[in-house]
C-alpha cells in the first residue's frame, strides 16, 4: 500500500518582520496549503518543528493554526496531521491541547516524555499512520527538538547530549523495527540541524555547548524517508530521501532567493527499487516580494526610483526593501527621506538601512558597516566582549549560546507554570 503525505517546517507563525507583521503572508500561504491538502487528499501531513515564532505565541498566531487544522479536517476528514516542537516553540504549550487536535485527527510531540520505570516513553514518539480504511500504512518516528535536561540521565548511555541523542535514535529505530511489517513505510520527523546542512541567517543557532551537528550516520537504512526541520532552505542533506522543507515564506533578506516550497511524498514499502521511493517539490507562491537594494549612493536611489510602480492600499500587503549603501563620507541628516522618496508611491516597506564605508587610501584594508537592524544576543555578546579585550572563539560563543538557551528554557517554564 503506497503511502502519500506533505512535509512542510518552519512557519514560524506570528513571525514580526522589523516590527512588520507576517499574518497576511501566513493566511496567503496557509489557503494555498489547503487548496493542496483538498487536491492531493494524502495520508498525511507532517510540520517538523517551530511552528511558532516564540515559545508564548499571540493569540492570533494560535487561531491561524487551529483554524487551519479544523479546515484541513474538513476538506480531508482522513488525513492526519503530525506535528513536533521546534527549538522556537514551547512543547509543553503545543502538548496541552491534545483534546482539541484529536478533533481534528491532529497529534503534537513536544517534549520527551518518561514512562514508571523512567525510560523514554517510546510509545509517545511512535506514531502509526492509517489510510482510508484505517489500515496503518506507515510509522513515524517523531523527534522534537532536542534539549539536554530532557534526553540526558537516563542511564549509563545517556551522560551526554551526543550519546543520549545516538542512544535515543538507536531505541526508536528498533521498536520501530518490531512494530512495522513488511508493507508498511517508515518515516522519521526531527527537528534539528544535521551535519552539511546550508544555513541562512534567520536560523537560531541551536548548535550550542561543545554540540556538533547531528550526522546523518545516525539514520538506519530501513527509514524511507527523513522529514527535517530547522534549516529554511530547502535541500537534500546526502540522500535524495533525506530533505528539509524549508520554510514557507522568506523569514531574512538572504532567503529571498529560495525556492520555497512543500514536499509531497510518496513511498511504496512493496517495491524495491527506484519507484519504491517518489518525491515532488510543490513551489509556493510569494505573495509579498523582498528588494535588497545594494551600491553607492546614486546607484542605490536610480534602483528605488526604477522599482515598480503601483499603490498597494493595504500595508501588511506592501513589499520589504533593504538599502546597503557604500559610501567614504558619514550619512547625510535626510539621507531616510531620499530613500522614501525615491520608492515608488504607497507600494513599500523601507524596513533597513545599513551602509558600508568605502575603503579609503589611508587604510585600503578597513571597512565598517553600521545597521539599524535590532542587534541579537549573540552580535551584542561579541561587541561587549571584543571591546573588553577579549577574543570571540568558538568556545567562548558555543558557552554564551548555551546561556540563552538556558535562559529561554527557564522563560519557557514560568509561562507554563
């Protein structure tokens, strides 16, 4: 029996763009889905991970999503629905409407749960897929977003965030082995970042401590497919069969050339050999555009003013403009006011200035970039760190991180208190 499902990620719902909403966007983009999910009509749907932006999600974030799982029900009353934390969402959160989501033939994995002996709960993670006549006709192995202070403890093979993941995989893998037959298909959903993964800037690092990115080392060969999330290109990591999704709409500036998209798969366990495996990439379309406008001055203001025209009366629907201009001499008071006024009327968002000085004769090696895009935790780190005298290497950073995922740890279990 052929099983067919959808593997989207990172929607990252409730998403503030320099202090613009993405609502519009998320609504474009989550009917296009449903007009997909009528279509198709899979077995399936799979999200791996940060379906929200923040661990406390606005109420609006949430409405958008249980919106669209009762719509998905009724537009595909079979189809279910498996979603996992992210390392942005709050699992505890996401867990806590279970009745709810089994109205509509839903099921989330946020956290790893612990049975009476105090083993991982195995049972939770290993979710059975059913066709039309409630057949299982696939596994799926759901890894949430891994933190330390849930995988580690257990025994001897878990004293570490490695060997704990390692030894995670390897018990899953082999109930999993137990429970599926021989037409069954099996599926594993993680949300992580796996070694030769390409990365944008948008991305919170989640690679923290002396952690490595995971490797792909860690999937046995009878897994069919592995549904990633984290990364928001999207993109193979080794095999055809290993892929993540990436995300929905463009989150950063340096995502606006990615082809975004959702992946509809389908695997037939009876066969053994290429058709056993199909996979087809399902672009979405881009409902507002995003400009990076880069050179000197002048260059810069001929590219605002040769835009297209054309007045969008609704803001959330304008399009995002980023200006990078080079320049030798400090910014002018009104230069904000030359950029505006060179965009086309009523059809754009400025949302970032940033120059970057010219090399001069004096010193041809030195070049500086101020941005008036909000600083993160990890740049202010570096330039309190680097003023005090100190060198930012690797360690230094991997243990600063280490300390905000704490922190957001701890800001994650007062909301859930």
């Amino acid at each position: 029996m052929t099983v067919r499902f959808i593997h989207t990620s990172d929607w990252h719902l409730g998403q503030f763009f320099y202090n613009h909403s993405r609502q519009y966007e998320h609504e474009q983009f989550l009917a296009w889905l449903l007009t997909q999910i009528k279509e198709k009509q899979p077995h399936a749907l799979l999200i791996a991970g940060d379906i929200f932006d923040v661990i406390n999600p606005a109420s609006a974030a949430q409405k958008q999503l249980y919106q669209f799982l009762a719509d998905a029900h009724d537009l595909a009353p079979h189809m279910q629905t498996l979603m996992i934390a992210g390392n942005h969402d709050s699992g505890y959160r996401i867990e806590q409407v279970e009745p709810l989501l089994e109205k509509y033939n839903a099921k989330t994995v946020g956290v790893i749960h612990k049975n009476a002996d105090s083993q991982v709960d195995l049972d939770r993670l290993l979710l059975p897929i059913y066709d039309e006549n409630q057949k299982i006709v696939a596994w799926c192995l759901t890894l949430p977003f891994l933190r330390p202070a849930e995988i580690t403890g257990f025994n001897d093979q878990t004293t570490n965030s490695q060997n704990a993941i390692t030894y995670l995989h390897q018990q899953l893998i082999s109930e999993a082995k137990k429970r599926k037959t021989a037409d069954q298909a099996f599926i594993l959903m993680s949300h992580a970042h796996m070694q030769g993964g390409e990365t944008s800037d948008s991305e919170r690092p989640i690679i923290i401590g002396n952690e490595e990115a995971l490797s792909t080392a860690l999937f046995d060969e009878v897994i069919d497919y592995v549904a990633l999330g984290h990364l928001h290109k999207p993109q193979k990591v080794g095999q055809e069969n290993i892929r993540y999704s990436g995300s929905p709409i463009p989150l950063s500036f340096s995502e606006i050339n990615y082809k975004h998209q959702v992946v509809e798969v389908s695997i037939d366990p009876t066969k053994n050999d290429e058709s056993r495996f199909q996979f087809e990439a399902i672009y979405i379309p881009r409902n507002v555009q995003l400009h990076k406008i880069k050179g000197e001055l002048n260059a810069v203001l001929a590219q605002l003013k040769a835009l297209a025209t054309g007045e969008i009366d609704n803001i959330d629907h304008r399009e995002y403009v980023d200006i990078e201009y080079h320049t030798a001499v400090p910014p002018q008071p009104n230069l904000r006011q030359q950029f505006e006024d060179a965009l086309p009327k009523d059809r754009y968002r400025l949302v970032r200035i940033s120059r970057q000085y010219l090399a001069s004769e004096k010193n041809a090696d030195e070049q500086s970039m101020m941005s008036l895009e909000p600083p993160t935790p990890e740049k202010l780190f570096q330039q309190i760190w680097g003023k005090q005298g100190y060198s930012t290497d690797d360690a230094v950073l991997k243990d600063f991180l280490s300390l905000v995922q704490e922190a957001e740890k701890s800001l994650e279990n007062e909301h859930e208190a």
